[in-house]
C-alpha cells in the first residue's frame, strides 16, 4: 500500500470525502431492516454503482460500505461467521469503483454493544472484534481506516488499538482517523466536550480526529473550534444534510446542496483537512461542496490555521470522601457491625401515609435502614427519590435508594444523582433494572444508555468530583455504592465476570436477590477470589403462603426457590400456618449463612412488617 493519503495530508490538501451510503441506499428503496453491510455480497453493482456517483461528483475519497460489518451487528443477521469476507469485498468495490485518482478509506462504526466499563463487552473483545473488521478492511486494498460516529470514547479507543497492532505486526502505514458524534450542543452522548476527546484521541495515535453525524452543518462550527485549538493533528468534519425530518412517511434530510457548499467553506477556513458528508448527503451535495472547496484552494488555503493557545486539561479526579465518612450504614459496615435492611416497595399512588407509618416501626423494631426499590418489575410507582428523601426527613432513619438504569439516559442520570445526594440520599443500589415488556406498561420505551456496571461507573466518577465526561463537578459526591448479584444465576461464570466489573467500577457491598437455598448462596460465595471480598448482604424473603412462593418460583427473573421449599409451603394447612412456615424458613436460611454475610436485606412482602420484624428479632438472639 502506498502513503497517497498520507502525503495528501503532509501536502495541507483540503480531502472531499464522499456522502451518506445508508441513506442513499434507503432512498433506492433498500428496506431499513436490511442488512445494509451484506449487500456487498447479494448486490455489489448497487454498491459500486453509488461509489462510482459520489467519485463522479468529486469525492477524494470514497468510504467502504462496511459501517456495521462487525461480529456483534452482524450476528443479528446471522452473518458473523463473515466479518472478514464482506469488509474484504466492500473494500474492493470501493477500490473499483475509484480507480487511480480516488482513494478508499475503511468504514468502521462501533460494535452496537456497551464496553466497559459501561457495559460487560470487554476491552480485550471490543479490540479483537475491530481487529477482526479492520484485517478484511486491509485485505481489500483500504488506504485508510476511518472509525466514525462514535459516542464513546473507550470503545473507539479499543479500535485505535486495534488499527496500532495491525501496523505493528503487518508493517503498514495505515492513517486512522477517529471521528465522534455529537449532540447540538455540541458534546457527545456521555457528555464529553470537544477539546477534551480531542486531546484523548490525539494522544491514543489518531492521526486525524474529527466529528461526523447526528446534526447538520451549523452545529459542528463551534466543536470545530474548539477541537481546534485543543490539538495538532489535522481535524475532519462531516455533518449530516440537516437533522431528519419525516414527510409522509419518508425521513427528509432538508439542507441543500448549495447550503452545505456555504458551510464547507466555513469549515475549510476554520483550518478542517477533510470534509465530507453524512447521512442525508447525496452526490448532488457533495459536488457543490466539491466545487466550493476548488473555490478557495489558492491564495485562501495557502494561509496558515491560525494559532490559539490550548485549553486548560480536563480536571483531575478529586480526593474522595472517605468511605466510613459517606453514611450510617457506611459506617457500620467498613466497622465490620451485621447491618440489618428492610424493603419497603413504593405506593402506586402519591400519599405515603401507610409508607411512612411503616417506616417508622421498622425504625423502632431496629433496622438500621430501608431499602426503596425503583419501578420494581417495571410497575408504574412512586419514585424512590421523593420516598427516600421523605422518609429520612419524617422517620429519621437512613434509606438505601435504588436506581434504575431503565427508564433515564446519561443526562438524566448525573442530574437525578446530583439531586438526590443534595438532598441527604447517601445509600445507593445500582441496578440494571427489569425491561418494560415485564411490567404494566410493555410498549414503553426502555433507555438503558448503560447497564449497572456502567451505572456504577458513573457513580464513582461523581465520587470522584467528575462528570461522565471529565468535567469538575466542584466538591464530589460520597455516595456509598451497593450492587446487586445473584447467587442462583444459571450462567455463574458470566454472574461471576458480571460482579467482578461492578467491583473494579467502585461497588462497596453487595445485595443479593432473595436466597431461599442456603447451600447455593454458601457454593456461591466460595467461588469469589479474594479480589471480590467485599461485603455481602443476603436478599431475605419471608414467604407469605404457597401461592407467594409459586409466584417467587415461576414469574420473576433471577429468584430461585427449591422444591424443598414448595413442599414445606404446600404441608401448611392455612394461611397463618403457611406464614408461619415461610418466616421459619427465612430464619433457617439466615441462621446457616449469617457467618458468612454482614448482613440482610429483609422484604416486607405485601407491606406486611410484622413478617419482616420476626426474621429482625431472629438476628438479635442469635
């Protein structure tokens, strides 16, 4: 492979690149659930012949159709058994479709599967999938790599990595440029400001850094000053033609070929090297930007970028408030004392006069806190900030929020978390949260921008006086961080992988779900190494009657209730034998693992507290 691109940059040629392959394939009436990628294979003269326009119109250089020809996006198309055949082939129709003068640049977008630490792909399979990808990519005569619209910043560095390996083993020059997505705003989805994933990915061996997509041509000129000013490395720019409009059920993109020639100039002085187009951009836009651009290659482009002073760095993590310091329950548990919790499930309506009459007896009886969960099994409820923030203010007894990831994005979260510390809710539980389809309303939307790992992440980067996106929050949070785990997981070895992440993002206890087999959480604990010693608080639940443990037994994820157990609730004759039975149980099962744990989280199942305080008074005359 020769440097052609390479030398063009070295050159301070301003490089057209081409348009938007997705939309343009839409608009030929390719059918949006299609595998887009695969038609490399069943269509290539469709493929070469949208390569072969967008050359025409004066690209520089043309982009493979291989955005999402990864193993994780193309398993949903039963085509991951052909990563390295449909980059190689998009790559050769791009290269034939070029010819001599026009260079080709490999698509590569992200794997469509949270990373860590925000999700459980991790680092070592993000790189492998992208190397993967990027080997056909070079197979097929690529003279460089482009990783595009990208929001964040550890995956697209994991294919940084990737692009660095290659060139090492293989002894290629192959230029990468690393291209992020961003809002109207300006920043990426985690938050991420232009100067700051600027400088990261300058330093991570980007050879060119740039942003791509989501919005039109207008909103990139102030990212584009900024990243600017941040770095050295030449910078690229490919807006979408305008934000998507629908009109009688077509997806319209409304900038003009003339509009985006305007801002190409714009961007060419602002000191851009590369710029193309995004979704919405057809041939007709990107040969008004390529003649706009002609326009200014004299005497204009000859002039230098003028220099500005780099910004300040993004803050350093804050020193943390110290662990012991953050709650109560903190407290406690770093001393080493047995806490002991309650569950107590939010109304479905707003009056919390029950609530609070409970809480305050809980409090009474002895438990050292109450747990709130969120919207549990995907029900429409009370939030468990506002019930939290009352019950600590009315019953004077600490809580423990949990917090969902399914129903708020990133930005939700940091400002939901933010409130809640405000407002004295030091206790968290991060979890995952159950999908809508479980719940009252199936057809709602579910976010899950991140998982409980990434949550947890989160949580500790706020801990840390930091927003997602490096940014100093001023003094950082002290929250104390629960996780949940579940010792009955049918897949113990990923329940395992699972809680280890949770650990290295920051997690200080863990909650398991109700235990009803002793045994199985006791095997369960014996196969944590010794880098997942933190404490464990075990899910206590005193069946209420048969029909309460069938229930247990069958309808909710994650809970496991042996046989045994079914068989003893079933020997029960009434209702009050039965409760008596389970509250039995419950305290059996706490007696033969309390050696083992710091503590319960005890459930009040159906509000009744009197259950729960019975298994309370079994841990005081122990």
């Amino acid at each position: 492979m020769d440097n052609r691109f390479r030398k063009l940059l070295e050159d301070g040629t301003i490089i057209v690149f081409d348009g938007g392959m997705g939309t343009t394939l839409f608009d030929k009436g390719v059918f949006i659930n299609r595998c887009f990628d695969q038609l490399n294979l069943t269509d290539p003269k469709m493929i070469l012949q949208i390569h072969s326009e967008f050359a025409k119109a004066g690209a520089m250089v043309l982009e493979t159709n291989t955005f999402g020809s990864n193993r994780y996006k193309l398993s949903s198309h039963d085509l991951s058994d052909r990563v390295v055949e449909i980059n190689r082939v998009g790559a050769q129709l791009a290269r034939e479709a070029a010819g001599d003068k026009v260079l080709v640049a490999g698509s590569v977008g992200p794997l469509g599967v949270r990373v860590e630490p925000w999700g459980p792909t991790s680092l070592f399979e993000a790189t492998n999938a992208f190397r993967e990808q990027i080997e056909g990519l070079v197979e097929g005569g690529v003279d460089a790599i482009i990783l595009e619209t990208f929001t964040d910043l550890n995956e697209i560095r994991q294919a940084l990595v990737a692009v660095s390996e290659l060139r090492k083993e293989a002894g290629i020059d192959l230029p990468v440029i690393a291209s992020m997505t961003v809002d109207q705003q300006g920043n990426t989805l985690f938050g991420a400001a232009p100067e700051s994933f600027a400088r990261i990915l300058e330093s991570s061996g980007a050879d060119v850094v740039g942003v791509n997509c989501s919005v039109g041509p207008r909103q990139l000129l102030e990212p584009l000053e900024k990243m600017r000013s941040a770095i050295e490395v030449p910078i690229s720019v490919m807006p979408n033609a305008g934000l998507p409009t629908e009109v009688e059920g077509r997806t319209i993109y409304v900038c003009s070929p003339d509009y985006m020639a305007n801002y190409a100039r714009r961007f060419a002085r602002l000191g851009a090297r590369i710029i193309g187009g995004c979704c919405g951009t057809t041939p007709e836009h990107i040969r008004a930007m390529a003649a706009s651009i002609r326009q200014i290659t004299g005497e204009e482009r000859s002039l230098s970028v003028p220099t500005i002073e780099k910004v300040d760095k993004v803050a350093e993590p804050r020193e943390s408030v110290p662990v012991p310091q953050r709650s109560r329950l903190a407290s406690m548990i770093t001393s080493g004392k047995f806490v002991a919790t309650v569950e107590l499930a939010p109304p479905r309506g707003w009056d919390l006069k029950k609530i609070l009459r409970s809480a305050t007896a809980m409090h009474y009886a002895g438990f050292d806190a109450i747990n709130i969960p969120d919207g549990p099994r995907a029900s429409a409820r009370m939030g468990p900030l506002a019930m939290a923030a009352l019950i600590q203010r009315e019953v004077g007894i600490e809580t423990v929020m949990h917090y969902a990831c399914r129903d708020r994005n990133l930005v939700g979260m940091q400002s939901d978390l933010l409130g809640a510390y405000a407002l004295g809710l030091h206790n968290l539980l991060v979890i995952t949260g159950d999908p809508p389809i479980m719940g009252d309303y199936p057809q709602a939307t579910a976010v899950f921008d991140v998982d409980a790992i990434g949550l947890t992440n989160m949580v500790t980067r706020l801990n840390s006086g930091m927003d997602l996106s490096g940014r100093p929050i001023g003094q950082p949070t002290g929250f104390f961080v629960s996780v949940g785990i579940n010792p009955t997981a049918i897949n113990t070895e990923k329940e395992i992988a699972r809680f280890r992440w949770k650990v290295e993002a920051g997690a200080h206890i863990a909650i398991t779900q109700p235990v009803f087999d002793a045994d199985q959480l006791l095997a369960f604990l014996e196969k944590l190494d010794d880098g997942l010693r933190i404490p464990v608080i075990a899910g206590i639940w005193p069946l209420q009657s048969l029909r309460n443990a069938e229930f247990l037994a069958n309808e909710v994820p994650g809970v496991s209730v042996p046989d045994a157990v079914l068989e003893r609730m079933a020997a029960a004759h009434t209702r009050k034998d039965e409760r008596a039975e389970g509250e039995r149980i419950a305290v059996e099962i706490l007696r033969k693992v309390e050696d083992h744990i710091q503590g319960i989280q005890v459930t009040a199942p159906f509000g009744r507290i009197k259950s729960a305080v019975r298994v309370l008074e079994a841990v005081r005359d122990r």
